[in-house]
C-alpha cells in the first residue's frame, strides 16, 4: 500500500461534523478582545491532495457508477462534493513558492465553483447533472496538475493505484 493510502478513508465524512459544529457554534458569554483571524497551513500540499481531494473524489466516482438508490447516498454524494469545495479554500492558503499563483488561485477556485456546483446536483438528486459536474471537477484536478507538471492524472482513465 502506497504512503498515500494511509490516508485515504479518514478523511471523507469524518470531517464533516466537525466543520459543522465550528460553523453553528454559539456566540461566546465572556467578552472577548478583538482578533483578526490569521490563517496559517499547517498540512502538506500533498496530503491535502491525498486525504482530501482523492479520497472524496474516489469515492465519488464509485457512488456515482450507477444512479443512487437512496437520500443517504445522495448526502454522501453532497458532502464529500462539498469537502472537495472547501479544500479549494484551503488551497488558496497554498499558493507555490516556486510562481504561478494568479494560476493556482484561479484553479483552486475553480475547484470551489466545480465542487460546490456538483453538490447542488446531489442536493437535487440530478445523476445526469451530478456525473457531468464530477467531469468538470476532474477537469480543473488535471488542468491545476498540467500547469504545475504534476504527473497524477484525475479521472475514469486515470488507471488504478
Ligand atoms: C490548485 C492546484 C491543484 C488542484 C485544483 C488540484 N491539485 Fe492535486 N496536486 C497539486 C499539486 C501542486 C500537487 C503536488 C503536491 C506535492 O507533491 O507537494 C498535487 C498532487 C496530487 C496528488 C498526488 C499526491 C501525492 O501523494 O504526492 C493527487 C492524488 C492529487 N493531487 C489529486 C487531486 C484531485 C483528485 C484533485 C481534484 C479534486 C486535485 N488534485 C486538484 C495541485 C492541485
């Protein structure tokens, strides 16, 4: 099993109640002194990729084979479309020291529209639409790869790992 593979499966869904505690989170009692958020990235570029964009978007593609049967999978489809939207957001923290990062900006949000577009879909239960939209999400995966010579290559003929 590759080094990557370790990742794969603790992302997905598992995130997800997290994210939406923080979000509905209460307005604090004790008075607080302002603060300007400062965001700071902590994880490798790399296991953003692995244990988010690819772990999601496989397991997109697998639900995605056949239309799904029921609203439990349809929510699944949404969620982990909308993890790939917010990994856009975390990218946009990761631009390359290296240049390029009008590209990698544009890509990452790009990602975002791709993603969150596709977890409409799945919210509306359009499998034509979901399958096109997941298309398009693998599109901006290869496009943001061919422009920073990334050899992994996203989508159905992507072969096997
Ligand atoms: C904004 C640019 C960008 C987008 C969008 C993007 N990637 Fe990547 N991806 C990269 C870069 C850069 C690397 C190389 C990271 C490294 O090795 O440090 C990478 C590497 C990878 C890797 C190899 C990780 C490893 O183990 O080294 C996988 C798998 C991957 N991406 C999957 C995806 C998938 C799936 C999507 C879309 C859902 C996606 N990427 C979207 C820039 C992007």
């Amino acid at each position: 099993m590759s080094r990557s593979g370790l990742y794969r499966g603790v992302a997905s869904l598992a995130l997800a109640p997290i994210l939406l505690s923080v979000a509905g989170a209460a307005r604090p009692e004790r008075p607080v002194p302002r603060v300007t958020p400062k965001f700071d990235p902590v994880a490798e570029t790399s296991l953003l990729m692995d244990g988010l964009n690819q772990a999601n978007y496989r397991s997109l593609e697998k639900l995605l084979k056949q239309k799904p049967a029921d609203a439990d999978t349809w929510s699944f489809v949404r969620g982990q479309s909308l993890l790939i939207a917010e990994t856009g957001n975390l990218l946009l923290l990761r631009p390359p020291r290296s240049g390029g990062a009008d590209a990698w900006n544009q890509d990452a949000m790009d990602l975002r529209v791709a993603a969150a577009s596709l977890a409409r879909k799945a919210g509306d239960r359009d499998y034509e639409g979901s399958v096109a939209g997941l298309g398009k999400v693998a599109s901006v995966c290869n496009r943001c790869h061919e422009t920073f010579r990334v050899a992994t290559h996203v989508g159905p003929d992507a072969g096997a790992d």
